[in-house]
C-alpha cells in the first residue's frame, strides 16, 4: 500500500471561571461566603475518556478492502499480460527486421514498431491513472467509512476522543528495526502504553465486517 492515510491529534481543555459582581460590600460578602466553606466551586470533576486505534490494522482487517485489493491485483494482472502481448509483438516485428534486406520492408516494420511503441506508451499511461484513481478512490471511501464507524462506536460508549495511529500488526513486525526507525522519524501519535480497553481497533473492524455483510449503510456523521 502506497498511501499513509491521514492522522489525527486534538487535545481537549475545559476550564471553569466564576465571576461575581457585589452591588455592595454585604452582597459581596455573602457571595463569598459558601465559596469559602466549599473551598471553590461545586463544579463536577474533569472526565475525559480516550480511546486509540490501528488505523493500518483496522483497514488491513477490513474485508471491503481485502476484497478491493483482489480486484486491483487482478486488473494490475491484466494490463501486464496486454503489455507482455505487445512486448512479444515488438520482439517479433525485431526479427523481422532483422531478416528483412529490402529497404522499403525495412522500412515499414520501422512504422509499425514506431507505432507499437507509441501504442505501449498509451497504454502505460492509461493504466497507470486508472489504477491511480481507483486506489485513492477506494482508500478516501475506506477512510471515510472507519471515520463514521469510529464516531458511531464513540458516541455510543461516551467516549469524547478517539485518535489514531499506524504501527505494524504482529509482535514481530512490531519489532523490526525498519519499524522502530519510523517511528523515531515519524512526529505521529504512537501511544507506548494504552490501558485494556482503550485500544478499539479490532471493534471498530468487526463494525464494519458486520455492517458490510449485512448489507447495512454505515450511519452518516452527524455534525
């Protein structure tokens, strides 16, 4: 996979300020007065709840995309097999050329391979944007549903932020030293620590597993 999805970072503050305004010295006393008892404001303790997923694993695991890459490798598979028929035609228009002593018979396979080359280009070109389009397609469709499937999961266990990361999958990949090195390199979140339960990956995929095999829409985002 060429493309390194988005990330996404957000940090959340709430602060809490009281402003009292005395008509006069007694009224400014009695609004102090239950302050001083409490010791500050009867304000409800700061709860933030956040969860982390694999965005690499979440899509890895989804079958939408297991099943786009199939389909890609099999268009990939045959532009290549129309490329090897006009690589086997080019080589047989060479040994013709080769054999040939007339000029004017020389001179015509000259056109046709001029002609072959150009075709090749052609079909270079084309294929090339068309499996461009395709990828960015699917993976900006891909994003956007594990987005929704995320919010879904969030809003309904009272989660206020879910950030996530690309790391490798198993353990050993994990390990890896080319791994390691990109994360050094890499200003991206890549939690050292997340506490059981707050790593949401594998639901999330199950999510989408589930929607895509009951055929049911993923919820649109609600803003």
């Amino acid at each position: 996979m060429k493309r390194n999805l988005l990330i996404l970072a957000g940090v959340a503050a709430i602060g809490v300020t009281g402003l009292l305004r005395a008509h006069g010295q007694q009224q400014y006393n009695q609004a102090q007065q239950p302050i001083q008892q409490t010791g500050g404001l009867n304000a409800a303790p700061l709860r933030t709840r956040v969860a982390v997923i694999n965005l690499q694993s979440v899509i890895k695991q989804y079958q939408k995309w297991t099943a786009f890459e199939t389909e890609y490798k099999r268009m990939y598979e045959t532009y290549n097999q129309d490329f090897e028929k006009k690589k086997a035609d080019a080589a047989n228009l060479k040994a013709s050329y080769d054999k040939t002593s007339d000029d004017q018979a020389r001179e015509a396979i000259q056109r046709q391979m001029r002609d072959l080359d150009r075709q090749v280009q052609d079909m270079g070109e084309t294929a090339k944007k068309h499996l461009a389009k395709l990828r960015d397609d699917q993976a900006s469709q891909i994003y956007r549903e594990v987005e929704m499937a995320v919010e879904a999961y969030a809003r309904a266990n009272d989660i206020e932020m879910v950030m996530h990361f690309n790391d490798a999958i198993t353990q050993g990949d994990k390990q890896n030293p080319m791994n390691i090195a990109a994360k050094l390199q890499s200003r991206t979140l890549f939690p050292m620590y997340v506490a059981p339960g707050m790593d949401i990956t594998d639901t999330v995929a199950g999510m989408l597993n589930q929607r895509l095999n009951a055929g049911a829409a993923i919820p649109s985002q609600q803003r």
